[in-house]
C-alpha cells in the first residue's frame, strides 16, 4: 500500500526514528497530506519545545489541542479535511488512566500525593513512550478521528514505545514484589531472602542519602496500584492489538551514518515485534543531479577552471557529491532490511520549514515517491 | 586559545548537530599535545569506535591510541555500580540490578543517576596517580547529552545539595566547585548555523552562565556551508552560453548555484547571530565528503588547532 493510500484509508499511524531526522515536522507533513485528502486527522507529538506549534506557526498557551486552519484546502479546494496538533502532557494522561482503574476517589487521591507517583508520572524515561501510546489509543477510542499519527519519542533505545506499556505492567504487577514489601512472607527460599535484604539495604542507603523515604513511598506505592495491574495489563494488551491490526509504522531517518543506522536497527526490531513496517522516508537528502556518461565528467573538467564559471562548477559538484553520499549511505544502510519498502525522499531545502507554507512544500515533494529521490 | 586547555571540557549542544564529532575531534588534539586524554560520553551511543578509526576489545575502557582512552557512562553502568559498592555479594547485585523494579525506581529517585554520573567524572577528574599528587588524567573531553539532558545532568549537584546532609552534601559541593572552577572546567557548546540550533546553543549558554555559574570555553559552530561561489558568479553565468553543454547541465547548475548560494548566505547570518553573541566562537567548515570518520576528525583537530581557526570559512 502507498502511503497516499494509508493516508487515505489507515487509522493509525506511527513515526518512528532517531532524535534530530525531522520526525515531528515529517509527522505534521504527513497529516497535512491526509487533511488534504479530506480526512479528519490528529498528530499528537511529544515535545516540550514544542516544535511542531513552532512549525505551524501557531503559539499556544494553555491548551494541548490545535486545529491547523486550511490544512485541508489544496489550491484553493477545501476537502473538508481537518487537522488536530496535541501536544502530549504525559502526567494527565497518566492521571488519567489512574482515575479510570483505581477502585475508589481515596485511592486516586493516595496515588497522586505518593512522591514515586508524582516522580515516575511526569520524568522516568519510558513513562513518556508508555504514554503516547496511551494517548493513541484514548484518541483512537473517541472516534472523533479518521486517522491519529504519532510522532514517537526521540528515545535512546528505538523500540522502548513498544515494550513500554508491558514494562510498566510488569513492575506494577504487586505480586512479583510480594517477597520485598512483605518482610514476613514465607516464600522460603534463601536467595529470596538475601535478595530482599540486599533490596531494602540499598533502599535504605538511598534514604539516608536523601534524607527521604523512598522505601515506604514504594510500599504505599505497590499496595495503591494492588488490584490496578489487570487494568493496566489488559490496556496495554490492547494497544498492541490496535498497532498490529490497524496500525503502520514509518521509518523516519536523515541520510547520515548514525541516524541511518538507528533506522536499520529500528526496521529490524519493528520486524520482530511483528509490526506493520509501510514505508521509509529520507528527510534531507541533497539532490544527486549528474549523470556518470556525459553530465560529471563535463562539469568536472569545466569546475578545474579558475574563473566565476569554473566556481558554479565547483558549487555543482559539491553539492552532487553531497547527493552521491546520501543516496550511498542510504542504499548501503538499508538494503538489508527495505527491500520490500516504499521510500519517500524530502530535500534538504535552503530554507528552514518554519510554517505552513513550508510543511506543505515537504508534503508535496514526499508525496512524489520513489522516482523523485535520489538516482 | 587552545582548545583543549582545561583539565575538564565538557561538550553539549542540541542533538543532531555533532557533538560526538566535536568530543571527539577536542579529544584526538589533546592526545596529540602530549596529554592523557579520556574521551567519555554520557549517557550516548558508542560512536566513538567508527569516528576514530578504532577498533579493538569490547571493554568499558578502551584505548584508542597512546594517550588517547575513550568510554560511556550510562544510568545503568553508574546504578550497577552504585548496587555493587553497596551489595557486595555479586550474584545478588546481579539480581536486584536486573529487575524492572529497580530501573524504575531507580530512576524515580531525584536525580541519582545525574549525580552519580556526576560523581563518577568527578572521580575522575580528581584521581591522582599512586605515587605522586598528579592528576591520573591530563584531560577529560565529555560528550554531555542533548541540551534539555545536560542542564539536568549538570545542575543535579547543585540542586541535590539542597536536599542532603552530611558528607553527601559535601561530596555535591564539591562537585558544583568542579563545574564552576573556570580554571579546570569549561563548556563547549556545539551548534550549526541553523535556527533551533543556535537558539538552544544561546540558550545552554545563559542557563549554563547564569544558572550553573560555569565558563564557556566556546562556542563552536560546527558544518558552515562553504563559500564557494563570489557575489558576481551568479550573474556570469547566466550572461554566458551554454550550447555546448550536456543536455540537462544548464538547469542542474542553476539550482546548484542557487542553492549554494541560498544556504552560504543563511549560514552566515546565523554565524553572525552567534559572533555578536559570544568572544570565543570557533567556526568549522562543512566537509564535502562523502564519508564521516577518522580522517575527517583529524581534519577537524587540525583545524581547531589553529589559533583564529575558522574565521575563513
């Protein structure tokens, strides 16, 4: 399938990629792209420089929800298309989610006054992943949206927005932490007993360090979320449904060595999480314009001379080399794992994307495919 | 100015614009001044190996070359140290390192893994060698992660301070007197001459200046698009025929110009934003090459070793 097509008919998209390629201005793109073709759209993006409301244009203040005005209208056409930016607040969602599992308005009230809580809610890596994939799935369950794009986390270790939800479900499984919290417990063994007293000695440092309590705020921690782990663990089993039976995922990357191979690493993992992989786009490349017959050789004899032509030879090569080394280490990182992929090629343009204008430049040369990339 | 002058450089920028690149090249010229160099990135991917051409044992220490040692320091090397000092029995520090419930926590905790790394550099910085009050290393080049990370990494002392007593207050004093002692540390921010970039560069400054109290070594600009082209090269060639040319060239070397044109004058303004913002800006030029390693870092080192380097590009 195209990407114009799963724009056109898919319900859920995920970008993915390495910090720095691009993703949230190519994520906006390709919701302009679906707005266009007259969906209602909404890209939720985690970013507190908010980046994509710069890239719009748009300063918001006070509100997570944006509607991009006349995103949907291509030349002077309205297709009645929409499109919602919302910027990710990963604590309310958070919140959220525990208002909706906990067994009683005490127990929300326990959860959000526990220091763990407040901490593990708003800055544990992983929190973050865990919820936009939260947010893609409340968004997706309102169905006030056609298709919802997620503009992933710039995480460190690519598919931690994957593992996430199952992570987080893992370490507030209670039952697994019987042996620490219930001193006790007759769980018997004699490594369980030195694990639990190496637990709680370093617990105890860590208390003494900071002068808090750390180890109680997990206990009162663990007994809060006592009883919420089905909940958490059924969500997040749905998650992975909706991903793998309505979602695609598109790889996001730069035509430099190290975003390039994050991406092929990337790929791979999408593979073995049996994630559907649709497509790849290249942000930035420098166009590659000579052919090897006739057209470098000329400009290579011509840029030998000294003079204004020989420099706009120069200027010419230079940025042909330029294109002859992305379109290298593309192919070359790639190969392995995009054999069956469609690629979409964005230019490095001279000018920054800083507004609508802008975005819908990306748009219109992303949407040309593979022909129009690098050859 | 050289440089890798201070015992401790630590390099930070917003992500993307080449920071292990920079670390890397500060690292390789001061290895090649004679001084025992670590290369250590926090909290980043090991791409140390491919920009230096080096490859040998998968070590946590690895030599790269005489005197020239490079290594990463991540949340998880430093809290199984941390579990290791304090749970000496190996197979159960083992165990409690590797449950999800310990990473979480662990990282739950108020900025313990920033203050370990924290703790571990400035272990480093202050080692000396057994037999004399020299210092074990002659310099040590940081590769900090991207900006947001880095303030939380380098202001975690200070404000843990604040929370602790005792001789772990102490220790964190200490540490905030590291990062501030203009003598022994400084800050090289590392951006390109493109708008976010150098609007988070500014940004690390005043935060690091103001907030954090420390010095900034310099500014390095690093990828300035070459100037290829003369003001009047553009009009020479539309006045010139070009008959003769290969079908397809004559479009082909309008754009090129145009676009060499467009992004040289776009990395000058942005150059100048940060000249009139900062004395100690150091300029790199763009490498037109196809590949990125060892040979280009030299290239770089050999650059920010010329006094005034850059100021042609």
């Amino acid at each position: 399938m195209s990407l114009e097509q799963l724009l056109g008919h898919g319900e859920v998209l995920v970008v993915c990629g390495s910090g720095g390629v691009g993703k949230t201005t190519i994520s906006a793109s390709l919701a302009l792209k679906a707005a266009q073709l007259g969906r209602k759209v909404a890209v939720c993006t985690i970013d507190p420089a908010r980046r994509l409301a710069d890239s719009l244009g748009i300063v918001i203040e006070g509100t997570d929800l944006v509607q991009v005005k006349d995103a949907g209208v291509v030349d002077g056409q309205d297709s009645g298309g929409e499109m919602t930016a919302l910027m990710l607040d990963t604590k309310r969602t958070f919140d959220k989610l525990v208002e909706k599992y906990a067994p009683s308005e005490e127990m929300v009230q326990t959860i959000f006054g526990n220091a763990l809580y407040q901490r593990i809610s708003s800055q544990v890596s992983g929190t973050q992943e865990y919820m936009a994939l939260e947010k893609l799935y409340e968004l997706h369950g309102t169905g006030h949206y056609d298709l919802i794009i997620l503009d992933t986390p710039p995480t460190r270790h690519a598919l931690d927005f994957l593992t996430a939800p199952e992570r987080m479900a893992r370490v507030l499984d209670s039952s697994s932490l019987q042996w620490i919290l219930n001193p006790s417990s007759s769980a018997g063994k004699m490594s369980f007993k030195l694990i639990k007293t190496g637990f709680r000695k370093v617990a105890h440092k860590l208390d003494e360090i900071f002068g808090m309590k750390v180890f109680n705020d997990l206990i009162e921690f663990f007994r809060a979320f006592d009883g919420m782990y089905d909940g958490f663990k059924d969500r997040s089993a749905a998650v992975k449904t909706l991903l793998q039976n309505k979602g695609s995922f598109v790889v996001a990357t730069s035509p430099e060595q190290n975003p390039l191979d994050e991406a092929a690493y990337l790929m791979s993992q999408l593979n073995n999480f049996r994630m559907p992989l649709k497509a790849l786009v290249i942000n930035r490349y420098h166009h590659s314009v000579l052919n090897e017959q006739s057209q470098r050789p000329f400009a290579e004899e011509k840029a030998q001379e000294s003079d204004a032509i020989g420099r706009c030879f120069k200027a010419l090569l230079a940025y042909d080399d330029l294109g002859r080394g992305d379109r290298q280490r593309t192919q070359a990182a790639l190969a392995k794992h995009g054999k069956d992929l469609d690629y979409y090629w964005v230019p490095r343009f001279s000018q920054d994307v800083s507004d609508l204008a802008g975005l819908r430049r990306v748009t219109s040369r992303m949407m040309l495919g593979d022909n129009h990339g690098p050859h | 100015m050289s440089l890798p002058e201070k015992r401790l450089i630590i390099v930070g920028g917003k992500g993307g614009v080449g920071k292990s690149v920079i670390a890397a090249a500060v690292a390789l010229l001061a290895a090649r001044q004679g001084k025992k160099t670590l290369l250590l990135g926090v909290d980043t991917l090991d791409r140390f190996d491919a920009l230096l051409g080096y490859q040998g044992e998968e070590k946590s220490l690895k030599i790269v070359e005489d005197n020239l040692y490079s290594t990463i320091l991540n949340p998880k090397s430093v809290a199984n140290d941390f579990i290791e000092t304090h749970v000496p029995i190996r197979t159960l520090s083992k165990k409690i390192a590797n449950s999800g419930l310990f990473k979480y926590w662990f990282e739950a905790t108020p900025m313990l893994s920033e203050l370990l790394m924290l703790g571990k550099i400035w272990k480093l910085v202050t080692e000396t060698k057994r037999r004399s009050a020299e210092p074990v290393w002659d310099c040590i080049v940081v590769e900090a992660p991207a900006t947001g990370h880095s303030l939380g990494l380098l202001g975690a002392s200070e404000t843990a301070a604040q929370l602790l007593v005792g001789p772990m207050r102490s220790k964190a004093d200490e540490i905030t007197a590291m990062l501030r002692d203009p003598e022994l540390c400084n800050l090289i921010i590392t951006t390109l001459a493109e708008e976010m970039p150098v609007a988070e560069a500014l940004e690390l400054q005043k935060l690091a200046t103001q907030k954090l109290g420390m010095t900034i070594g310099a500014i390095v600009i690093n990828a300035i698009y070459p100037k290829i082209l003369q003001d009047k090269d553009a009009d020479a060639l539309s006045a010139v025929s070009k008959e003769a040319y290969p079908e397809g060239l004559s479009d082909a070397l309008e754009n090129a110009v145009q676009y060499s044109t467009e992004r040289r004058a776009r990395a000058e303004h942005f150059r100048d934003v940060i000249r009139n913002e900062t004395q100690h800006c150091v300029e790199l030029p763009f490498l037109l090459s196809e590949k990125f390693g060892r040979e280009q870092i030299e290239e770089l080192a050999d650059l920010l070793s010329k006094p005034g380097s850059g100021r042609v590009v």
